[in-house]
C-alpha cells in the first residue's frame, strides 16, 4: 500500500479507486499495515476478497461487522520482550512501535509516531513497555529519521540474528519486524493454494525490500517507478511511480490487455 498504492499523504487517487474497482481480476492488499489501518482502502476500493496485513501475519476476509480471520502469526511473546528490551535500552532515541490486531501502540509521542499520523490517519495508544503482554504483538515498527541512528538500529538488529523473525527495512526509516512465517510469499501462496491458481495467473506491485519474495512468487512482478533499484532488478515491468497512478497504469498496460 505505502508507497506503492497510496499517494505521499495516504491517500487513494481517484484513478487507482476506478481502474482497481474495475479491474478484470479479484484484487488483495499485501501490507505491512494492520487490517485497521488498511480498512479505509478495502472500504473505498470496494474490495471483498482475501486482504493480507503485517506482511503475511494476519490473512483475512473483509466482513460487514469483523474480519473473517484466515491464517494468523504472531510473534512470540519472549521475542517481544527480548526486542523492547534492546530497543529501548539501547536506542532509545527511536520510536518504538508494536501493533496487536486492533490497535497502534507506542512507549512516547514524537515527531516521527506524528508523521506517521499524518499518513495512517490512526493516533497511536501511547503506554508504558509492558511487563506482561496481554495481546499478541503482530509487529514492531522502528522509526528513525536519523539516518545515523537508523543505519546503526539496522545493522545491530540484523547482525543480532533473533531466531524466528524477518527483520526487513521499509525506505530510508522504517525497519519492521515479524514473526518468520508472517511474510508476503507465504501470503501469497496462501492465497494461490485457496483460490487454485497458477503463478502465471498471478501478479503484484510493489516499491520495497519486503515486496522482493511476493514478487518471486508471482508470474508478473510489477515495479513502481519510485521503487528502488534492488526491487526493480526483480520486475518484469516498471509502471509510473505512486505519485502517477502507477497501479492503475499497470493493470491497464500489462493486465487489462492480457485477460
């Protein structure tokens, strides 16, 4: 969605909501986002297929009252407090968040939770680290708009080496966090062995690190053209960015024209 589908500030741009509401085959959302921050997007898009949140950790269908859970992977609870501890102990000067089902949760305001605000449209719960967790922890999402300080978060984290999650980056100053199994290509495949497809019958957009193995599970890979270039190297095509309609441009040049 961020990035890829949504506009610089969140938004859905008219083109994208008709071509996608329009679109000659059933459309998922594959985020990294929690299914309360994607619900504006299923509402709008009119979606009511198969909607995948953190990244493959949560799988559901959309329903009028609650979602319909699928598949759910959660991280384990002493991960949770193992990565709070060393997060904020060590890097305190980061914004540390962690997201349940239903809820945004972050141990200080700053100005990066603001931004990320101004983008979700969501206000975080703003709490204490809890000594005891009461509900399952789907994600962490680290926020430094120091690039010194992020530089130095990644490689700690990545070098730690915590058994049983996927730390992943996000553009410049996101670094997200999940349970191992919770990833887009499981997502994806999920989604093929349910509806009995086959790879060629599937395609994806994408922008970031985390989209790299859902491209690799799909026939038709489609870059943005904001997408770095380590994400492009694995497109079969690029469309225009996010900032120009690139979903929909790329469902109509290279799907709409195929099916």
């Amino acid at each position: 969605m961020d990035n890829t589908l949504l506009s610089p500030d969140g938004s859905i741009s008219p083109k994208n909501i008709n071509v996608i509401r329009n679109s000659p085959i059933p459309v998922s959302l594959v985020s990294a986002r929690a299914p309360f921050e994607m619900a504006f997007a299923i509402h709008d898009l009119q979606l009511h297929t198969t909607q995948v949140a953190f990244n493959g950790g949560l799988i559901f269908k959309p329903t009028e009252k609650n979602n319909q859970r699928l598949y759910t992977k959660a991280i384990e609870p002493q991960i949770v407090k193992k990565i709070m501890t060393i997060v904020s102990q060590k890097f305190a000067q980061a914004s540390l968040n962690w997201y349940s089902e239903l809820a945004w949760y972050t141990n200080k305001n700053c100005p990066e939770t603001d931004f990320e605000t101004s983008i979700t449209h969501e206000k975080p719960v703003i709490r204490p680290l809890p000594e005891h967790l009461t509900d399952a922890v789907y994600k962490f999402m680290l926020i430094s708009f120091n690039p010194a300080l992020f530089q130095q978060l990644e490689t700690y984290l990545k070098q730690l080496s915590l058994p049983d999650v996927n730390v992943m980056t996000s553009g410049d100053a996101y670094i997200e966090i999940t349970d191992i199994h919770a990833t887009k290509a499981n997502a994806i495949s999920h989604i093929q062995t349910v509806e009995h497809l086959k790879t060629d019958q599937l395609a994806a957009f994408g922008d970031g690190e985390n989209d790299i193995p859902m491209f690799q599970k799909v026939g038709l890979p489609i870059a943005v053209a904001n997408a770095s270039q380590k994400v492009k190297n694995y497109a079969k095509f690029i469309s225009t960015s996010n900032r120009q309609d690139g979903v929909a441009n790329g469902i109509l040049q290279h799907i709409a024209s195929e099916v």
